[in-house]
C-alpha cells in the first residue's frame, strides 16, 4: 500500500474516528507527550486572552492538551476530518474552544482567520501534501512574536530509530489497526513517518518559512528519537 492522499486520508481517518480514542489511550505516552509539548508554548498567564489555532485537532486529544496549559484561551480547533470533529465536537468544552472543519493550508476557506498568537499543531505536517505552503500559510496567520509548538513524529535519522518505529508498528499499531477494520489508515501511518523529514530537515523547512528560534526537544519513552516538539516563533 502506499501513502494515502488527502482526500483518502480524510475518509480514512472518518471511518476510524469511533475507535481513535480507544487505540492511542493503549500508547505509553500519548496524551502525556502532547501536554509537554502544549506547554512548550510558553504561554503566559494560561495564555489569557491569547488566540490559539489547534491545527489538526482530530477527536480533541491536542486541544485538551492545550486546556491544561491554556486554560484561559480562546481555541480554535481545526481538522480535515468531519468524522474525528463529530467525535470532538461531542465532548464536553469551555466555551472559549470552537471546532471548525477544514485545511490548514486553506484556513480563509473554512472561515478562519487570525492573527494568532500562538499555533499548536500535532502529527498534522507528515499528513499535508505540501508542508512547506502549509507552514507558509501558517505563518501567514501569525501574529507578530507569536509562538508556534509542532509535535510531530519526524526520525532522528538514526537506523536504530527507524529499526524502532518499523518494529512498534508491524507488532502493535497495524494489527491493532487491522482488527478495527483501518488498517490502510496504521499503513499510512507506518510508511508516512519513513518518508517525512528527519527531525533536523523539519527544523530547517520551519526555518526556511520564516520561523525564528526554532529548537528540536525531545520526548520521553520509546518515542525517544522517534516524536519531537519543534518550537519557533514569529518575528515581532
């Protein structure tokens, strides 16, 4: 199989949204590696005031992540997925969070528009057809001296994590996929992560979109080398 397309990977992720919850929660790690990285925006004051874009947002995991740092935000939830925004959209939120169907390389078309102050945006670019006119279009919707916090699975480049996710995958996330009947979706997922960027080339796009004091932090766990939080900020 190969890498889903967009519009494939929209459906894909539709027909997995009612069991989403359920696998990644079975990951050691999950929600406690997005609340890392939420809070490696920096946020002062629980980010009162601030405007938030929570980009690819799925069943709201990112978002909840946002709350328990930015608690006094205005969030807006963005995902290309209408199936994964039901699931969201069905739980209980501030009123502050808002969830909008769309791209985020075409946030005007879905009604979105800044400027924002801060970006966070989880395992979103390995799945975009252009990351850099997505970063670009990011950036765009940018405040001056806005932060942004992307956490995102991007390889070190060493064999042995490559060895690593390949193993993870082939033992735990495909067959688990396969028994819910996605299996195309945790094939994508596999081969994605192979053929995106290491961690240092995503560091580099960022850079080359504009980004300043862009740094790579590792996460904890066997995702050590494997997921990152990449950090960055607009020019004032």
């Amino acid at each position: 199989m190969s890498i889903l397309r967009e519009d494939a990977l929209a459906v894909a992720f539709d027909h997995a949204a009612a069991r989403y919850d359920l696998l990644v929660s079975a990951s050691p790690g999950y929600h406690g590696h997005l609340r890392r990285s939420a809070r490696r925006l920096g946020l002062p004051d629980e980010g009162r005031g601030a405007r938030v874009l929570d980009l690819g947002c799925g069943t709201g995991a990112s978002t909840a992540a946002l709350l328990t740092t930015a608690g006094r935000a205005r969030i807006t939830a963005v995902d290309a997925s209408q199936g994964m925004l039901e699931r969201a959209a069905a739980k209980e939120w501030p009123g502050a969070v808002r969830f909008v169907r769309g791209s985020a390389d075409r946030l005007a078309e879905a009604g979105v528009e800044g400027p924002f102050d801060a970006v966070f945006a989880a395992y979103l670019f390995r799945n975009v057809p252009d990351p850099d006119t997505t970063l670009s279009a990011v950036r765009a919707a940018m405040a001056p001296g806005a932060r942004i916090a992307v956490h995102e699975y991007a390889l070190s480049g060493k064999p042995v994590h490559r060895a690593l996710w390949t193993t993870v995958c082939r033992t735990v996330i495909m067959p688990l996929g396969r028994v819910g009947g996605d299996a195309r979706l945790y094939e994508h997922l596999w081969r994605s992560v192979l053929g995106f960027d290491t961690a240092r080339e995503f560091a580099a796009r960022m850079r080359t979109a504009g980004f300043t004091d862009v740094r790579v932090l590792p996460l904890p766990g066997w995702q050590t080398g494997i997921t990152h939080t990449f950090v960055g900020r607009v020019a004032a």
